[in-house]
C-alpha cells in the first residue's frame, strides 16, 4: 500500500429476497414510472447523490431492480473502428504505472492492471470494489473503472466515503495520463443490456405472490 488517501466504511450488503412459490403479478407499491428500464436508460447517468432510491434493492421499492455502477466512463477513442485508439490510450496509462507488476502484460490486462493500481494505491477499509466493468448504455462508453454498486449500502444512500474515494481516483487517474477523466456517475450494470426498454421493475424479478 502507498498510502495515497484513506477510506473508511461500516456497510452490509442486504439479505437476498426468498422467491415466491405461488404466482401473481401486482405491483409491489404503488404504480412508479421511475422502475421501468427505458427510464432507467433515459436518464442515466446519475451523479453520486442522485439515484433515486427506488434503484436501490435495499429500499423495498422493488424486488430486484437492475444494478447500478457508479465509476469513470472511459470513452471509445474518436473515430476508432476496432478498439486500436481505445486500447492505445489504456496500454499509454497501463505504461505509467510505477510499479512494474502492473505494467506486465503477460499479467495485468490494461484495464484490469489500471483498477488494480488503483486500488492498491489507497489504503483503507473499504470494500474491495474497484475493477473495469462493461455497462448498459447507447454512448460512446468502453468501460466505466467502478467504485461502488447499488446493491451494498445497507440504506438507500450512498455513504460518504465514496465522494472521498473518488477524488483519490480521479487524481491517480490523471497521474496515470487520462487528462480527460469525466467525473463519475451512475450506469446500469451491463446484465441489463439484454433487457427490452418496456421490462418493469414495480413487478420485480418475476411473479410476485399474492
């Protein structure tokens, strides 16, 4: 550890919900238009303090909402057809990275090699949570380089250390060469990209009993 910043937590994750044995579909709260997928699509990304609650499984607004990612959006290179740019500009990072295990690419992945760095740069109990992760969007996004989730906090809330976590890894970031880190955001999980824009999530994952 180098001991870039330090970070703190006393999160749980919350129990996983029982499925149902009998079958019929009702909402499980009144009627909300924010639990449909296509709104969920529409109006991300969403900043740190901003996820509507109902997203969190943890609020009891929905059985089992689709994931949300909150992290960097690292952009496809302009204009690149094969991933060539958007790989250049990662291995450019991976290149700067001090210690020398993380720039073997017999190893380390650039992206994984980059999150790796990171994490290891700060010193902290927080929960081991920083990796490259594919998400549900139309943008231009190759990855987002995640620092937290929407199914751990224990409350519908994100807790304070993530805003400190994001400052220490925007820095590292930018040391790394990404001069045009993007602040993070909220993104669907990329489970989701499957899923048509009309699936509800007032009804959860399935069938709810009566």
């Amino acid at each position: 550890m180098s001991g870039r910043g330090t970070v703190k937590h006393h999160d749980s994750s919350p129990p996983v919900p029982q499925q149902p044995h009998n079958f019929i579909m009702i909402p499980i709260l009144p009627y909300n238009k924010k639990l449909t997928l296509g709104y969920m699509r529409k109006n991300q990304p969403f900043h740190l303090d901003e996820l509507p609650e109902e997203y969190y499984p943890c609020s009891g607004k929905s059985d089992r909402p689709p994931d949300f990612v909150f992290g960097f959006p690292f952009r496809f290179a302009k204009g690149d057809q094969d991933l060539t740019g958007t790989a250049a500009k990662l291995y450019a990072m991976q290149d700067k990275i001090p210690d020398e295990k993380f720039r073997d690419r017999t190893k380390y992945g650039a992206a994984r090699a980059i999150a790796e760095y990171v994490r290891d740069s700060i010193d902290g109990d927080f929960i081991d949570y920083i990796n490259p992760c594919p998400v549900d969007t139309n943008e231009d996004i190759y990855l987002v380089f995640r620092l937290y989730a929407s199914f751990m906090p224990a409350s519908p809330r994100p807790p304070d250390w993530v805003a400190q976590l994001a400052e220490i890894a925007k820095d590292i970031l930018q040391e790394l060469g990404w001069e045009d880190v993007e602040e993070p955001g909220w993104y669907l999980d990329v489970m989701s990209k499957a899923t048509e824009n009309h699936a509800d999530y007032n009804f959860g994952s399935s069938w709810r009993r009566y």
